[in-house]
C-alpha cells in the first residue's frame, strides 16, 4: 500500500487495466458488423489487409482485454481511501492516452492507417469527441472499423472513466474524484446523493437518446447501420461520419432530426437530467443554458440573413445551413452539410470565433463553455460597474447564486491558458510549414475537439496531408482540449509531485 505522501501506483493500474478489459470487449464486439457486412473476412488470415477487419479487430481486442485483465488482476488487493487528487488526475490522464494508444490497434493492424503516427491521431480524434479524421475516403474502409471507429466517440462522450465509477465503491476504491474531474462546473448532489446511481441514470439518458435516434435516423433515409454510426457520434458531440461528405448527402429530414440532437448532446448533463425527468421549470431556469439557447439563435439569425442574400436565392436553403452549421460548431460535433469556405469571408471569420464558444458545462460537447463564457461577460460588466462606484460590493451571480472569487480567478487563467495554448499552438503548426489559415485552424479545431477547421483542413477536407510531427502536437491538443488543460497541465507542476 501507497504511504500518505506516495501515489498510488497500483491503483491506477487497476483502474487503467479494468477500461482497457472493457474497451477489449467492445473491439470484439465489433467483429459482429464485419462478418455481416462482409463474411469473406473471416476466413481472411492476413493482417495488413485494408479490405478485411475481421482478423485486426479480433486480435486487437484479445491483446487488450488480456493486457488490460492482467493489470487489473495483478492489483487486486483492495485499497482505502485510494484516490485522492493526485491519483485522480492521473487515473484520468494515464487512462486517457491508454485507451487511444490500444484504440489505435485495429486501424494499424488492418492498414487502414498508414503508421503509428495516423492510428494513433485517428483514435484520439474518437476517444476526445473531436471528429479530426485522416481518412480522405472513408467510404472505403471496412464496416467493422467503421462502427469501431463511431464506438470511440460514443464512449468518449459521456468519458469512458465515468463507466468504472459505478462499480469502483464495490472495488473497494472512492471514485468521486474522477467524477468532479470529467465534470467540471457540474454537481452530483444535484441528481442523486449517492455518485453511484447519478453515474446509472446519467447512462440511462445516453443510452436513450442513442436509440431515438437511431429510431429516427432509420425512419429517414439511413440504413440502420449508418443511422448507428451517426448516433453515436451526435450523442458524444464527435462528428465522425460513415460518408466522405458527411450529412450533405442525407435528406432535409435527417439534417433536422441531427441538428436537434446535436443541440441536445450540448446541454449541461444537469440541465438534461431535469429535461428527461419533466423538471421543465428547473431545466429553463438554468442561465447557461438560456445563454446557449440564445446564442445558436442570435447566430442562426444573422447567418441565414447573410446566406440569403449573398449565397441563396431563396429563404429555405439558407435556413437549413445556418441552422445545421451553427449548431454543429457550437455543440463541437462538426458534422457539415455544406463546406462554409466558400461562402464570403466574413462568414469564415464568424464561424472560426464560433469554434471558441464550446457547448454547456457537463456536456459531451468540448471548447470554452457557455457558463465560463457567461461568467466573463458578467465579471467584464461588474467591473465596469466598479470602476464608477469603487466602494460598492458587486457579487457576480450565477442561477441566483452568489459565485465566489476563487471561481472567477480559475476561470480567467483558465480562459488565458486556453488563448496561450491557441496562440502557441498555431505557431508551432506555422513553423512545420502550415499556411495560416490551416495554422490556426487545425488548432482551434483540436483544442475545441470540433474537427473541421480552415484552410487544407476545411469541412470537405481531411487531416491526411499534415505532417507527422504535426500530428503529434495535435493529438495532445485534442487530449488537454477534452480533459480540461490543467488537468494534464498540473501533472507537469512541481508542485504536484512534492511530498
């Protein structure tokens, strides 16, 4: 057992072993789909093999459940009052990058994916929700990959660390410290004294929404597998498609019913707790979300106004792409149903700010946040008020609530990290060669976790052609885009790892 001052070594393998058991079991459950959609591969014993899944899944999803059973067995010793802030950072840091390195396997072993370098990028792009994609033709990929490639994202949206917590009390190890860290901004005691059955009815809700929609998206004119895929990556906020052009193709109809739940997967998981259990009046009276509500209309506004004078001729078009675009953006999914870099300039310029709103605290969705947004707005408006009256006690307010300084301050250096790593993340994508509007694109794309950005990685195009280094520095954009920056930026404060 760990001394006070030690970390808890054991205990993040335990924890890291049981996700990677789990996400072993779904790689195999993925060869369902390969051997329906094509039986050949099945009796196909090549690895390396593009046109065939069957054996790369398999094989992938025994190295690692076994790993993964091995790391759990072998530290099977129960442990008391195991997680505390540092094991919970790292559990949730360690598990993040173990999970999208093994996620890779399959398009590695199957030679969808080029090297290491594109696997890794393309499984990191699912487990963070950000629908980066570095396949050009999609299409072409084998089904059982496909429906790997969407399972990433689903499990990534509602943070595969937030599954174990249910039976993490049984194990004999607190998981409340995990649950704060996927959620920041959100409060359990809310929905259920007890973590346990929060994490249960919170699953409940994920699991429903996947399964209207797919209901839906079948009733339109999806197959049932493509209409699968596009659920789980709408319910996560990811993006990742089963078509090279996305929604484009899809009828009026299924843009709709997508845009709707992309809308949906944006809300704060509080807020949709309150929305499924008929608690209407406890759902509108949250300003964040009437902050959310507010903005995707205010923004569907003007661009339809502007589409429909410079790009349509008529009304309905224009509606239907505003409506569809902005709230892919704003939600983070990036799913697109037209390449909006064709459109006049300023309109790039209103979707690229858009890509730094971010959804609602506790969501799927990446990006700032609307209630850290909110809070902003709110300190800027106070101080201004204080500078006339610089006796007065001004409190800022949040669903009448007084907001303590010590929040504010976390959201303002978290707000200046979040422009600091933009900044310098754009410029390292400068230095390897990237013209400047990819520059800056790919890096609010990935730290946003939105996947289509601007310049060579605009709607209609993939990441294929960014170099490998590049890459690299992009995946760890997606990771501390998704796990909050300072949850991995504190693992490298000395401040952390003192006694």
């Amino acid at each position: 057992m760990a001394g006070p001052n030690r970390v808890n070594l054991s205990v993040i393998l335990k924890v890291t072993g049981m996700l990677l058991v789990i996400e072993g079991f779904l790689m195999l459950g993925c060869l369902g789909f390969s051997a329906w959609y094509d039986p050949y591969s099945m009796i196909d014993y090549g690895l390396f093999n593009p046109k065939h899944d069957f054996l790369p899944l398999f094989v992938s999803g025994i190295i690692t459940s076994t790993l993964g059973l091995f790391l759990w067995v072998s530290n099977r010793q129960p442990f008391r009052n195991a997680i505390g802030k540092r094991e919970g950072y790292l559990i949730f840091t360690i598990s993040w990058l173990s999970i999208s390195l093994f996620g890779a396997l399959p398009y590695l072993l199957s030679g969808v994916a080029q090297n290491l370098t594109d696997a890794f990028f393309e499984s990191m792009s699912g487990f963070t929700t950000t629908g980066a994609t570095i396949f050009s033709n999609v299409e072409s990929i084998p089904n059982g990959l496909l429906f790997w490639r969407a399972t990433t994202q689903w499990l990534g949206g509602m943070a595969i660390i937030v599954l174990p917590i249910t039976v993490l009390p049984f194990l004999g190890i607190g998981g409340m410290q995990l649950f704060i860290s996927e959620a920041p901004g959100f409060s359990p005691e809310k929905l259920h004294p007890r973590i346990t059955e929060t994490i249960k009815k919170l699953w409940f809700i994920y699991l429903a929404i996947t399964m209207i929609l797919t209901l839906l998206l079948v009733a339109g004119d999806m197959t049932f597998f493509d209409a699968l895929c596009h659920a789980f990556s709408t319910v996560s906020t990811g993006g990742f498609s089963t078509r090279n052009d996305s929604i484009t193709g899809y009828s009026e109809y299924v843009r709709y019913v997508i845009a709707f739940f992309m809308l949906l997967a944006g809300i704060g998981s509080t807020v949709l707790f309150f929305i499924f259990t008929g608690q209407w009046r406890k759902a509108f009276a949250n300003e964040e979300l009437r902050y959310y509500l507010s903005l995707m209309l205010f923004c569907i506004i003007v661009c339809t106004i502007a589409l429909s004078f410079l790009v349509h001729d008529t009304f309905r078009p224009a509606l239907g792409e505003s409506v569809f675009q902005v709230i892919s953006i704003i939600s983070t999914t990036g799913f697109i149903t037209a390449d909006y870099q064709q459109w006049p300039s300023f309109l790039w310029a209103f979707f690229f700010l858009l890509m730094f709103t971010g959804a609602c605290a506790g969501s799927t969705g990446g990006g700032v946040k609307m209630v850290r947004i909110l809070l902003l707005l709110k300190n800027s408006t106070h101080e201004l008020k204080r500078l006339v009256h610089p006796q007065a006690i001004i409190p800022v307010r949040l669903n009448g609530r007084y907001v303590s300084e010590d929040t504010i301050f976390n959201i303002l250096a978290f707000f200046l990290i979040y422009i600091m790593v933009f900044a310098g993340g754009s410029f390292v994508m400068s230095l390897m060669g990237l013209e400047f509007y990819t520059a800056i694109g790919t890096t609010a794309a990935c730290i946003g976790n939105i996947g289509p950005g601007l310049g060579s990685v605009g709607p209609m195009h993939s990441y294929a052609a960014i170099p490998d280094g590049a890459k690299w520095i992009l995946s760890f954009l997606m990771l501390i885009g998704r796990l909050e920056f300072l949850t991995v930026f504190i693992l490298f404060s000395r401040t952390f790892w003192k006694k």
